[in-house]
C-alpha cells in the first residue's frame, strides 16, 4: 500500500530483540528503503489482509444457495427469534 503525502504525526513506539531488529534492517536494506519505510509498508500490508481476511465471508456452493433462499424466502418469525433480536438490540451497540 502506497504511503500517501499527508502529514504524517502518528507513532507506535515497539521494543524488540536485536535479532529481529537487525533482521528487519537487513530487509530494509535489501529493498533500498529505511527501516521506517519498510516496517511501515509490511504492517499496512500485513493489516490490509488481516481485515480483508476478517470481512469476507466464503461458503461452499450449498450454503450460498441456501443463504440466499433464506434472504429471498425469509421463514416467519417466531418467539425465539424475536427474543434473540431483541437481545441483540439490547447488547450491540449499532451506529
């Protein structure tokens, strides 16, 4: 992920061995960047496929025909369902 021009005023201060650290600064030299540039460009891409991997939602192809059944044909509610929505309502906080 491309860092972009902003102003850039935000710090993570981290503590590590000196093996990691002098591995880390071996990668930076091998790629021709600064420590800084490196570590942050492997975090963001660390977290980008860490939240991608945390979004997304696969099923095999009997679940989806399923799931989407379900959405299409919803079954009707019954007292069970609308106990666990109103718990839901009383225990998420939806903004």
């Amino acid at each position: 992920m491309a860092q972009t021009d902003a102003i850039r005023s935000e710090r993570i201060n981290l503590r590590l061995s000196g093996t990691a650290k002098r591995r880390i600064e071996q990668a930076a030299s091998v790629e021709g960047t600064t420590v800084s540039a490196f570590v942050v460009s492997s975090a963001l891409e660390s977290a980008e496929k860490t939240v991608r991997r945390h979004e997304t939602i696969a099923l095999a192809r009997e679940d989806a025909i399923r799931f989407f059944r379900a959405l299409a044909d919803p079954p009707p509610q019954d007292n069970r369902l609308r106990a666990a929505l109103e718990e839901h309502t009383r225990r998420v906080d939806s903004r």
